[in-house]
C-alpha cells in the first residue's frame, strides 16, 4: 500500500496572490474555515470557495465537493484498489467538481491517463481555474447531465469513477437498469468501477441496500469499502 505523501499547497498561494486575499486569512484558515468566495449555483446551494487549514475547497452548504473530505474519499479508495499498479489508460468521470480525483491521480500516482469528464454545473467547471497545477490537456470536460450524456459514449474505459451528488444526497437516477446496463458496456474486460455512495440518514442505507441488490444483475464482483464513517466506494468488476 502506498504511503499518503502531503503536498505543499501551491495553488492556494497562487489563488491568494491572484484574488488579493490577505495572508492573514491564510494564517487565520488554520483555527477557522474561511470563505474566500461565493458562488451562484443553479445547482448547488451554497456554493463556495474556502480556505481550511490553508487547504482551499469546494463546498456547498452541507456538502464538500473538492479537496477536502471528499478528497480523503478518493485517496482511500485508490489505495484500496491498488491504483498505482493497475495504472489506468483512460478514465471516465461521472461527477468532475474541481477536479480532486485528477489532482490525486497526477500528483499523488504520477499518472496521466486520458479523462472524460462530465459535470452539470458549468460554475463548478468554470472553479477549476483556481487550481492552477492541474494538468488538464488530456482530459476532455463535458457540461451536461451524466445520465444523458453517458448514452453518447461508445469508447471502452479502464476506470470509471461515478460521484453523483445533489449536495449530501446520491442522484436517484443512478438506480436504474439504463444507467447501470451503459454503465457495465463502458468498462474495460480487466477495469474497475468506482462509486461513491453516502449512508447517513435511514433512507440513504434502505437505497443502498436496493442499490446493491440492483448491483448484482450487472457485475460480477461487487466489493464494498467503507471510507470515513459515512462513506461507501462501491467496486465493480464484470
């Protein structure tokens, strides 16, 4: 298992000279969550910008969409599959927000593979201009909604990586037999699919235990992580 490395937050200090916030705030980040901008979403309520422990993030009002536990999520996860040696040629993102799962890719694993990407929110696509040390010319963006768009692909992926979120709630359409049937005709012989999954509240694990019963017409390994408490990466294999 590879051993987590901390990286120095370059792009903070980049977003911070750039936008004139004052060094205070990044000293302040340490004992405070600060926010350093917000965000209309028609999306996401509360979208915004903020420095932790001068961390900068993507966050809504209940929920972190980049870098910061949600990042955790991921770095867990590819551990867990043993990422660096299966080293993914091509990767399909359902769910990009700021872009966390490529920034653990390059500068954790040292791996460029070639990214589809698929956001709704073309605010969130557009915050990616904050992380500046982002290599992103391998990877294609599509704005739209993931469970229409994934009907236009037809190119066989080596990971697929699925975080589909309305704030803390997974999308509902993520259950049914014409987004898993595209879902399963996506994915390598030898690759894997990755979903994040969130069971909180009573409702959520009643959907996740349909969801894994749904799982089962489809692949055939499902294997479960449980990430952070509340946090389940489902793998798939076929």
């Amino acid at each position: 298992m590879q051993e987590k490395q901390h990286y120095p937050n370059t792009p903070t200090q980049v977003l911070l000279l750039k936008n004139k916030v004052y060094w205070l705030k990044y000293f302040l980040s340490y004992f405070y969550l600060i926010t350093v901008k917000k965000i209309h979403s028609n999306f996401n309520p509360g979208l915004c910008i903020q420095l932790e422990a001068g961390k900068l993030l993507l966050n809504t009002t209940n929920a972190n969409y980049s870098y910061g536990s949600l990042h955790q999520v991921f770095e867990d996860a590819f551990e867990l599959i043993d990422l660096q040696n299966s080293n993914p040629k091509s990767v399909l993102v359902l769910g990009l927000g700021a872009g966390s799962v490529i920034d653990i890719m390059q500068r954790q694993y040292g791996i460029y593979p070639k990214i589809t990407a698929i956001e709704i929110d073309p605010v969130v696509i557009e915050c990616l201009k904050f992380w500046e040390l982002l290599n992103l010319d391998k990877t294609k963006i599509i704005q739209g909604d993931a469970f229409e768009i994934i009907h236009t692909l037809n190119e066989e992926f080596d990971l697929i990586i699925v975080d589909l979120f309305i704030d803390m709630e997974v999308a509902s359409l993520i259950n049914t037999p014409e987004f898993l049937s595209k879902l399963k005709s996506l994915i390598s012989h030898q690759g894997k699919i990755l979903i994040n999954y969130i069971v909180e509240t009573k409702g959520q694990k009643n959907s996740f235990a349909e969801f894994q019963l749904s799982l089962i017409t489809y692949f055939k390994e499902i294997t479960g992580h449980e990430i952070m408490g509340i946090n389940r990466v489902l793998e798939l294999k076929i």
